[in-house]
C-alpha cells in the first residue's frame, strides 16, 4: 500500500492504533503535501483537510511535531521517494494520495 495511503488510514483511525505515532504520520503528510501542490494543487486538498481533522480530533501540536526527529525522518524519506519517481509516476502518486 502507498505510504501516503497508510498515513491517511493512520490519520482517520486513532494513531497508536497502527503503530506510527503523530511525527512519522504528520511527516508523511506534509511531504507528499510539499511534494505535490506545485503538480497537482487539487489532489493536496484532501490531505490538507485529512491533517486538520486529525489536529482537531487528537488535539496535535504541530508546531511541536515539527520540531521533533522522528517527524524530520518521516518528512524526508517521504521527499525523497516521491521526488525518486519519474515525473509521470509522481504525479500518479499524488492524484491518488488519498
């Protein structure tokens, strides 16, 4: 399954529940977020509508978040396989993030 498919799950279940804590699945986000709203401005709404639920809904501190390690790990890793793909399979991957 996508990482960005997985983290949307993450998000829409409660957070420890899938093993990935608030950090690993906020990084993810906001890279395929960053990644994709100069491809496909469209396809990020739902992310971003998906994160602001998810800070409503477990009351996350994102500034906090996004100081921590292992949201910069996340973050990264994410860029960088996205930015890995070919131009015609990011795009793929950015209209079917959620």
């Amino acid at each position: 399954m996508r990482a960005a498919a997985c983290l949307a799950l993450a998000l829409a279940a409660a957070l420890p529940a899938h093993g990935a804590g608030p950090e690993q699945v906020v990084g993810g986000i906001d890279a395929v977020l960053f990644v994709c709203t100069p491809l496909d401005a469209k396809s990020v709404r739902p992310g971003q509508e998906l994160l602001q639920r998810a800070v409503e809904r477990h009351k996350l501190d994102l500034a906090a978040i996004r100081k921590s390690e292992p949201y910069r790990a996340a973050y990264n890793a994410e860029v960088n396989r996205l930015l890995g793909l070919p131009p015609r399979e990011r795009l793929a991957a950015c209209q079917s993030a959620w």
